[in-house]
C-alpha cells in the first residue's frame, strides 16, 4: 500500500460519522492516511431522533451535525455525493452528480479511489412489492424523507383546521419507528393547540397497522401490551395482525378485504439495505440486499471492503439493524483498522455486547429491557427512567462525536434553547 493509505467511508449515520470522527483523531491528523467520508447530504441527524423530525418536535439545530464542520475539526475529510457504482478491479468508487433543488448539476459525477473501503449507508424500509407503496406513501428512513412529511403533515393540520375537519393518517409497521412516530403525532397536535389559529385544534386519527401479532416485536411481549395500551389511551387505533395488500391515494386496502382511509399514509415496516447495493462490483448480498461480511465486518468477496450497521449481513451470526449494533461495530473498526492499514495481518472478529433497548412514547410513557429481559420505565412518573434513559442515549451520542466539553456545552445550549424558544415548542413554519 502507498504511504498515504485512503480510507474512504461511505454514508454518515451513527456508525460511519462514528468511525470517521474516531480514525480522523488517532489516524488522519498524523498524516498517515487519508480519511474521506462520503454522504448525500450535508448533516448528520441521530436516526432514532427521525420521528421527532417527521412530527415537528424536534427542529433544534444542534440536533443536526454538519459533516465540513465535524471533518475540519477531526482530521477527516467530507465530499458531499451519492454513490452509483463500484469498480472493485481499479479500487473506486463513483459517485453521481450532486445537484441543487432545482436540479441544476452543481458537482459532476466522478471517482474516488480508495485502498480500504467502508460502507456504512445504513438501511430502507422495505415494502416488500406491495402494489401501489412506492407510489402513494411516503417515508423517513433519513432526514430529507422526514422533513418531506413534515411538510405535507403541516399542510394537512393547517387544511383541517380551516374546515374544522378530521385529519387521519396510516402508519404500516409496528416496530419503534412506527410506534414512536404515532405517538409523536399526538404530542405534536398537543403543542399546536396551545399556539392554535383562535379555536380548538382538529381531530387527529391515526391508525397503526402491523402485520405481526403484537407491537414492537423486539421487546417482551409485556412491553408490547402496555405500549398498545398507551397507544390506545391517547387515540391511535392499532390493528395487529393486519397484513396490507395494497395502497393508494385514499388509503391501505388489507387483504381481509377492509380498507383504511388516509390523507396521510406512512410506510415504515420492514429493513432493506438500498438497491444501490446491487452495483457493487458483484459483492455476495442477503435476500434484503446487505452486503455479506465475516464476523470482523470484512466482505467475503472483497479483503479492501468492510460494510458496518444496517447494510451489513454477519452470516455466522445475523445481528439486528440497531444504532447500537452500529455504534460498536464503528468502535471496533476505529480500533483494529489502523494496525490492518500497516500491515498488521488479519482483523479479529466484533464480538456484540448486548446492552439492552429502549422504547420511548414522546413524553407519554417508555420502557427499557436490560440484557438479562428485565424491564424498566413504564410504571413511576409514566416512564420517567425510560424516557431518560433514551435522551441519555442521545447524549451520549453528542459527546461521543464533539468531545465532552463540547458535549456537555451542547447539552447546555439545548437546555437554554427550550427557555428561549415558545414553551412547549414544535415546528409550525
């Protein structure tokens, strides 16, 4: 390998600004390598936190990290530009023109050339063929996609409260995006009351639909019933059981033969890695289209490329597309690549400690499970150690990136924002 070894690593998430911020400090700032992170837009939002940008409840800016910002003050570099293909024989990848919101081409497509790879460009939910998903919903698996229903959300609110209507809206899959996005919902409609247009806010419907038996697969099924209870309390409807045949501009049809009507319809079931995928040079994929990699995240086709988080396949032993599978395996590559670059011989495996999940319902309730099942949150205050424990988990996150001091200033800065801003504060504008 040439003295100046490139490491590229394509997409921005949890596990791939993680490891960029971690090898720019220990690898790049000394000049030994290169580092280069790649991703389509220019910020980086913690994705558990989609929710809150698709309801309007988050719209701080400190909650979005700015790559060229992260990248001169960690020694790495950042090239904006989505990738549409890869050439394994020369070492390179392309990227697509980057263009504006008018569509005007700004950068042209080109090649970046690497000698390690990484690709970390996260996961899609997967509509599964389903006649008339890709036409008629939308989605949030990234920020621009939540922003989107934003919008559209706004317009719909600002619409039925003109003719005092009722807005529904359809969420398919049950699982934490779905679950939290409708309870979000909810909280949203709540805070927009207090600023209203002089009368009360309009109803909101929402219906959760889920194929499975039961809510939030992951979790005991203790969890599931309370979080469906919660759901119930406050005025989604949620339908188990309940598989989707098709959709169109009215609604869902369900292959009982019912027909949910919606304004607003909303896929967020099932996990796929992008079709982009599919291009890379031939490399062995899973049914969902994720890169197959040995235990230490090495591709089985390919010794330069390495795929971490939700676009990664561990064939001896699958893990779930999680932040938390994400984030160590980010850690354990900002620790072996170094010594892999210098010659340094084989990669040991990830080995994934399981530390738990957590669910939160905006402010209405939460739950945690610990390794050993145990469960937490839910009961005193509502959920209070549950719904704490999931803004710790963004916290740590935040120092994780900007060092604790710029960590703990953020912190302060969010907490000074929510005294400034209009109390309680969601997006209206």
């Amino acid at each position: 390998m040439p003295a100046r070894t490139e490491i590229l690593i394509v997409g921005g998430g949890v596990a791939g600004l993680a490891l960029a911020t971690r090898l720019g400090k220990a690898f790049g700032r000394q000049g030994q390598a290169r580092i280069t992170l790649i991703d389509k837009s220019f910020s980086h939002v913690w994705k558990p936190m989609l929710h809150c940008f698709a309801a309007g409840t988050a719209q701080n800016e400190n909650d979005r990290i700015s790559f060229m910002a992260q990248a001169s003050r960690h020694g790495f570099e950042f090239w904006p530009g989505e990738v549409v293909g890869l050439d394994r024989d020369k070492r390179e990848v392309m990227l697509g023109p980057v263009r504006s919101s008018e569509g005007e081409v700004v950068l042209e497509g080109r090649t970046v050339n690497y000698d390690a790879l990484v690709l970390s460009i996260g996961s899609c939910a997967n509509d599964f063929g389903t006649p008339g998903v890709a036409e008629n919903c939308l989605f949030i698996d990234n920020l621009v996609e939540a922003n989107g229903f934003n919008e559209k959300f706004r317009l719909e609110l600002l619409r039925a409260f003109a003719d005092d209507s009722e807005l529904d809206i359809a969420i398919v899959g049950g699982g934490a995006t779905g679950t939290q996005l409708a309870a979000e919902l909810h909280k949203a409609l709540e805070l927009v009351g207090l600023h209203s247009f002089s009368q009360k806010p309009p109803t909101l419907k929402i219906t959760l639909l889920e194929a499975g038996p039961r809510i939030l697969p992951a979790f005991p099924e203790a969890v599931s019933a309370a979080a469906q209870k919660e759901l119930e309390r406050i005025g989604v409807e949620v339908k188990t059981s309940a598989m989707v045949s098709g959709a169109d501009e009215r609604g869902f049809s369900l292959k009982d033969g019912s027909h949910i009507p919606a304004k607003l319809r909303v896929w967020a079931a099932g996990v796929k890695a992008p079709t982009v995928t599919r291009g890379f040079g031939g490399l062995s994929l899973s049914r969902s289209g994720q890169i197959i990699v040995k235990p230490n995240l090495q591709s089985v086709d390919d010794p330069h490329i390495f795929a971490m988080g939700d676009c990664s396949f561990i064939q001896d032993g699958p893990l779930p597309p999680t932040a938390q599978v994400a984030r160590q395996q980010a850690h354990h590559l900002a620790a072996q690549l170094p010594a892999w670059v210098r010659g340094g011989g084989e990669i040991p495996p990830c080995v994934f400690r399981n530390k738990g999940a957590i669910v939160a319902l905006g402010d209405y309730n939460g739950w945690g499970t610990l390794p050993g099942g145990t469960v937490f949150g839910g009961g005193f205050l509502r959920g209070l150690s549950a719904r704490l424990g999931h803004l710790m988990l963004y916290r740590q996150h935040q120092v994780e990136l900007f060092g604790v001091v710029r960590g703990l200033l953020s912190c302060l800065a969010d907490g000074l924002d929510t005294i400034v801003r209009p109390s309680p504060s969601v997006r209206l504008d």
